[in-house]
C-alpha cells in the first residue's frame, strides 16, 4: 500500500438522527505509524472539535453546515493535515498520517540563560493580548474514570456548558449539566476516608479540572501564584528541553520549578512540582501546560500515592486559536481518591481518577447561547457522581465525546460484574 504523505482511508456516513456527518478515524505518526494522543481533529476556521485517544482514534459528528468547510487535524510537533469535507471519500476507514516536524536542537544556538528569560517575559507580557478579556460559552464533554490499582471501578460522563470568565475576571466558572451518564460505583471506601469526607466536605472533581487552566489561575492558588506575573523570573529556574515546530512555528518547550527545591531548602524534599509549557515563537502564546508533582526520593515509603511516572498528581491543559484568541481545549487530570488506602506493605489498591475534559464548541457572542446563573450552576460541594439526570441514550448516540477504545474493551470487562454497562446507566439515570 503506497504512502505519501498522509494515506486516507475513511469511513463516512450520514447519522439519519442528526443530519450531521460523522468521520470516524485513526491518525498516526508518519515515521513510526504509532498513534497520536490528543491530536486535535476540527473544522478550519470554527471552533467545533474532538480529540484522539490512546489509540488515536476519534470520531466527529460534523454540522451538516459545515460540509463545505475544510478538515484539520493537528498535533505539536508536526505538519498539520487538511482535507475538504465534502471531498473525503466514502471507504472503509480513514487513517491520516502526520508527518512529524523534528527542529534539530544542535542546529539551534544554544539558548543563553537571559534569551531564555526573554521568552518569560514575553509570554508574560502577552498573557491579556492572547486570552480572551471576555466571557464565552463552552461546550463540553466530560469523562471521570476511577481505577484500583489497573482495573476500573466506576465510570460517569457528562454533557454540560460552562460559562467561562475572561482572564481579567475573578469570577469562576459556572457550570450547566445538560446530560449525565453513570455506571455503578465499585470505589471501595474505609471508615477512615469516610469520616474524611464528612469533616471536610465533598468535592466535585470537574471543577478540580478547570482549577488547572494555568492562564487563568495561574495567581489563584498557593503552588502558582508567581507563574505569570513580575515575579515569575525571580521565584523558579528554566530550562530549555527541547525546541519543535508546529507547522512553520517554532515552539519552546520550557520546565520550570520553584528554586527554593534546589536553593534554600538544598533539595530536601521529597517530590518537586515539576511544571512545562510550550510556547510559540510567533506571539508567545502558551499552547500547552504540564504539572506533575513528581516524587524524586523515598519511594518505597510513598508507595501508596505514588501513581503513574511517579506522580502524586499530574494534568495537562491544550489551548488553541480562535479568532485571534487562545481558548483551552483539552483537560487531562489525574489525583487520588479520597476512599480505602493502599495497603503499606504491598503498596496495592491504589484508588485514583483519571478524568478528561474536552471543549467541542466555543461561543463568544453573548446574543447567541443561554446565561449560566449562578445559582443554577452545578454545586462544587457535591460529587457529581450523587447528581442525578435522567439517561438520554439518543442524545449520547449523536454526541461529541474522546472515544473510549482501546479502553472501552476494559472498562467494560471491569466494571460490568452485575449488569451491562447500557443498563447501569438506564437504572442510574432514572
């Protein structure tokens, strides 16, 4: 089978519920035909949208409106791909192949530290220029995933809309449920978390996600109130890790840490908060932000909490443009549940959530959604897995959502001991 520089093979038809087009796919690196996480799949132009998974696959109800518009899929580091809509033919399967963009650092001038610190500044200076000052309107799919150790205990996903404040705003976020799904909840609690939970409250996990949009409450919270601002220089050391491009944009891959881990307190911490952004070159715009409280010692004793690549907690915010405006996209979280412990000796049973949250659609103009209020807004107090709505199966068959495969097979495999997963959310969404 020949291959340029992407190879389509597509499967394409038209949902007789919705009217819209759906395009369902793979998208792979060019080189090595490993899969992409997180490429983002959207209609040029508009910010309508979805995400691959682990497998990198998607699926995408398009807006039958949008017919004549153009394809794209994109990824850091790499040549973006576009396609017409109307213009993809209707075979099998599609798979594109992006073609990875490698920037050879020994061919870039090594960065002195004060050109580094100029690209800080910069990206500090430009923080009010590339976010939007304004309130829009998202709308969101979101999933949150528990596991024991690998296996999955409990599984809810969400439809909702979030009126979200411009960055000069302290108001937060308001959320609107729309639709709720939820499977059974096999999380395994002890007398101890329980009396945990009764004395300090409950949390709704989603807004913990939207908590970690690093421009907007990048001076909201203890961990980051320098990041962003006049002593941003002054508080962490920087490190240039890599330099890629994203079409014909240099991007800078930047670490940053608090300086007292190896300055004043002589790195006799545990774990360091490691933090990384990538930044264009062309405006300095902040595209992605990485956190991983990452344990560095005395890992036989923190063996309870110590998750994936070593990590405490760990998330991940994408943003993109749109209409001269960085809007974020894609959440990606992960912490410890608040339930039974892993046993001390083995360090098994580990309880944590892996949640995701994915923006499909943005809208800026006040005139065209419907106002959030404040007092309808999902309660932050309350696990969103004890807020019940009713089970709307029609409206999750025509919906935008990260595609489960290849956990699917697992989740289902782990979480249907007594019923069907279909069936846990018809009798939990009643």
């Amino acid at each position: 089978m020949k291959k340029g520089l992407f190879y389509i093979l597509l499967l394409l038809f038209q949902n007789s519920f919705s009217q819209n087009i759906t395009i369902n796919g793979r998208v792979l690196n060019d080189s090595t035909d490993t899969p992409l996480l997180y490429a983002n799949v959207a209609i040029k132009g508009y910010p309508i949208g979805v995400s691959t998974n682990e497998a990198g696959e998607f699926s995408f109800h398009v807006p039958v409106e949008n017919n004549n518009d153009t394809l794209i899929v994109s990824a850091i580091g790499y040549k973006s791909y576009e396609c017409a809509v109307n213009e993809i033919p209707q075979i099998d399967s599609m798979v594109i192949f992006l073609k990875e963009q490698i920037y050879e650092l020994q061919n870039v001038i090594v960065f002195p530290e004060e050109q580094l610190k100029e690209i800080i500044r910069n990206v500090t200076k430009n923080i009010k220029k590339n976010y939007p000052k304004r309130k829009c309107l998202l709308n969101v799919f979101y999933r949150e995933l528990v596991l024991k150790d690998k296996s999955y205990t409990r599984l809810i996903e969400a439809a909702i809309d979030i009126q979200k404040p411009g960055i000069n705003s302290e108001i937060g976020n308001f959320v609107r449920i729309n639709e709720l799904r939820k499977s059974n909840n096999y999380i395994e609690y002890n007398w101890k978390s329980k009396l945990f939970n009764k004395i300090n409250g409950e949390r709704n996990q989603m807004y913990s996600v939207l908590a970690t949009d690093i421009i907007k409450h990048h001076d909201k919270s203890y961990t980051t109130k320098h990041i962003f601002t006049n002593d941003f220089i002054k508080n962490y050391d920087f490190v240039l890790e890599n330099v890629t491009m994203i079409d014909s944009v240099r991007i800078f891959e930047i670490r940053f840490f608090d300086k007292k881990f190896y300055g004043e307190l002589g790195g006799s911490f545990n774990a360091i908060e490691n933090h990384r952004i990538s930044v264009r070159e062309d405006n300095y715009a902040v595209i992605k932000y990485t956190f991983k409280f990452q344990f560095v010692k005395n890992f036989e004793k923190l063996k309870t909490v110590n998750f994936e690549d070593n990590c405490f907690v760990s998330h991940s915010v994408y943003y993109k443009e749109f209409k001269g405006k960085y809007y974020p996209y894609l959440f990606d979280y992960m912490s410890l549940v608040i339930a039974k412990f892993a046993d001390k000796n083995t360090g098994k049973g580990k309880q944590y959530t892996k949640a995701t949250l994915l923006i499909n659609n943005i809208i800026t103009k006040r005139s065209e959604y419907e106002k959030v209020k404040e007092k309808f807004s999902s309660p932050k107090d309350v696990e969103l897995y004890k807020q019940d709505y009713k089970y709307n199966k029609a409206f999750w068959d025509n919906y935008n959502i990260i595609q489960l495969n290849p956990l699917y097979k697992q989740v289902k495999t782990d979480i249907e001991k007594e019923k069907t997963l279909e069936e846990q959310f018809i009798n939990n969404g009643k």
